[in-house]
C-alpha cells in the first residue's frame, strides 16, 4: 500500500514538473569553503542564516556572534556577481545549472530585507528571473514577517512557505518552495519518520505546484532513501559530497 502512494506521489511530481530530487546546502556557511563547495557539489539551494548587526547584514546564527562573523556580502554576494561577469551572465560554465540562495532571518525581517534590496537591487540580472533565467533566486526563510506583506517586495523576492499556513494568491505566488521539521512527522519521537505523513504533506504542497523541503532530518543515507522514496525534492544536508553521490548512484 505504501510503495503504491509513494509511486503515485513520483507520478504526480514529473506531471506537475517538480523535478528530480535536489540538494539543500544547509547552514553552509559553517562549511570549510561556503559557496564554492556547495557549487563544486551542484547543490539546487544554499542556506545562509542572517542577522542585522552594525549597518551589515552578517552570516551567523546569533547576534552574540556577529563580531567576527563575515558578512552576506563578502561570503555570497561578491562572489556570486563576480562568477555572473566571468561567466557570461550565469553561475558557472555549465549552461543548465541554477542555484538559489535561501537567506534565514533571524530577526527584524522588515529591516534585514530593506538592506538586503539596497544591496542586490544594482545587480538584478544576477538576482532577478523575470530578467535573466539563470539568475540566483533569493528565497527568504526564518522570520519572514507577514504573508500579507510579501506582495510589497520586489519580484525577485521569494519566501519559504509552511503547510500549516494559509495563504492568499498573491502571497502563495511569492512561494518558492514549502518546508517543515521533520520532527513533526514522526509517530514516536525516536523513531524514523512516518512515511505516510511524509507523503501527504508533499502531496500537499505538489497540490499547490510548490517543491518541498524538512529541516532538522537525521542526515543519514537512510533518512535521504524514505525521503526521496516519498518524492521530496530537496534533501536538507550538511553533507554535500555524500549526499550528491548517494543521488548519483540512485538516478534512473
């Protein structure tokens, strides 16, 4: 019975065009080489948590760690429009190849998105789709104030969506993708995930044409097995080269 809801979860994600399973680089910046490992390893999205500190918007998980953290800027910015000169308008050499950068807010998200539009609004044919295709999707997650204000944002805004949220259409489509705890999925609290509720909260949010994503999942080749089994489309993982093989090896 299982296998059968899981195949026609699988069917379902390549009619509504979905797509094959993806890489979250999650909290990459505690990664020994943030960006470029994530990029060597192909991830679809890259995870940087922010805090407004100083007039800056820092990369850290914590305001008491903002001193001699480096900033959104330095870490991503830069470098993702210095490789969109190098290569002619997109990220890297490879011309199918796109990436978005999901920025976790931490705090005061009408702040942190008013310096975040001041500082890629100059570049929007690196930040903006509606431009250039190949440009990076800022995605924004963690404190991500109001639905009912992410209309007022500039189009190359998007938001990370819940299912436990309502949304107006003009909010669901400012969504670029829906995700979760895990933990929230599991009948006990040590044990695997529960398949079946895994399914139906990614057929929920395949209902409203939106990828999926948990957070917080044991990063382990088992708990990435179920997951993909149940037709996620974005593993959550801190361990990129791993993960990019175990996806390798079980492509059909």
């Amino acid at each position: 019975m299982m296998r059968s809801i899981c195949l026609l979860v699988l069917l379902f994600v390549s009619i509504a065009g979905i797509g094959q399973v993806k890489i979250h680089a999650h909290n990459d910046y505690d990664n020994a080489r943030p960006l470029w490992n994530a990029l060597d390893n192909k991830v679809a999205s890259i995870e940087a948590d922010v805090v407004l500190a100083r007039g800056s918007l820092i990369v850290t998980h914590s305001e008491k760690e903002t001193r001699r953290k480096k900033s959104l800027s330095v870490l991503y910015l830069d470098p993702i429009i210095a490789l969109f000169e190098k290569n002619n308008g997109q990220i890297s050499p490879d011309n199918d190849y796109k990436i978005a950068l999901m920025i976790d807010i931490k705090q005061k998200p009408a702040e942190v998105l008013q310096e975040l539009i001041k500082l890629v609004e100059p570049f929007r044919k690196v930040f903006d789709r509606s431009i250039n295709p190949k440009a990076v999707q800022l995605i924004i997650s963690g404190d991500r104030g109001p639905s009912t204000e992410w209309k007022n944002y500039p189009s190359y805004i998007y938001f990370d969506g819940r299912p436990s949220e309502t949304y107006e259409k003009e909010a669901l489509d400012k969504i670029a993708l829906i995700s979760d705890n895990y933990f929230n999925y599991l009948k006990f609290r040590n044990n695997a995930g529960d398949s079946v509720l895994i399914t139906a909260v990614i057929q929920k949010a395949h209902a409203l044409q939106k990828p999926f994503r948990f957070w917080g999942a044991p990063d382990t080749e088992n708990v990435w097995q179920l997951l993909k089994s149940c037709g996620i489309d974005f593993l959550n993982t801190d361990k990129l080269e791993e993960c990019r093989k175990y996806i390798e090896s079980t492509r059909l």
